[in-house]
C-alpha cells in the first residue's frame, strides 16, 4: 500500500512502501484517512490549508471552517428556507 510523506514545507510525497526507518525530525506518514486524521488532529487549520493548497488539482484555499467557528453570514440559510 502506498504511505504518504508531508515534510516540514508541509509538502506530500508519494511512497511506494511505507518507510522502515526512523522519519527525520519533521517529517510525517500516513497510508489512510485513519492515519492523517490522528497526525492532523493538533495541527493548527492554516497547516491544513497550506498542505491542501500544494495538493496537484485541489482548488486553492484560504479558510478551514471547522464545528467551533461560525459561518460566515453569506453562507448561512434564511430561515424562511427551512421551514419549506
């Protein structure tokens, strides 16, 4: 199964076997959702941005909404849309 490397520069390399030796300081691994999920956990949202805007293909980000922050305004619902 390929792993996944993120470096300091937060930027993703592709490995074909997941790496038997010790990771350089700053480096991370993961092979699934499972495994980013538990590294990214403590991440700050701006490391998450940075890596998600040097992914190939991804649309270019600025802000990850997690469920603590509030919506911005222009995408909340009416009200009068909920009640249909």
């Amino acid at each position: 199964m390929p792993a996944f490397t993120i470096d300091p520069d937060d930027h993703v390399a592709v490995r074909l076997l997941r790496n038997q030796e010790p990771l350089a300081n700053g480096f991370a691994e993961f092979e699934n959702e499972k495994e980013l999920a538990a590294l990214a956990a403590n991440w700050p949202a701006t490391r998450l941005v940075a890596i998600w805007n040097k992914l190939p293909g991804t649309v270019r980000g600025r802000q990850v909404y997690g469920p603590q922050d509030r919506r911005p305004s222009h995408l909340e619902q009416h009200p009068e849309a909920d009640a249909s």
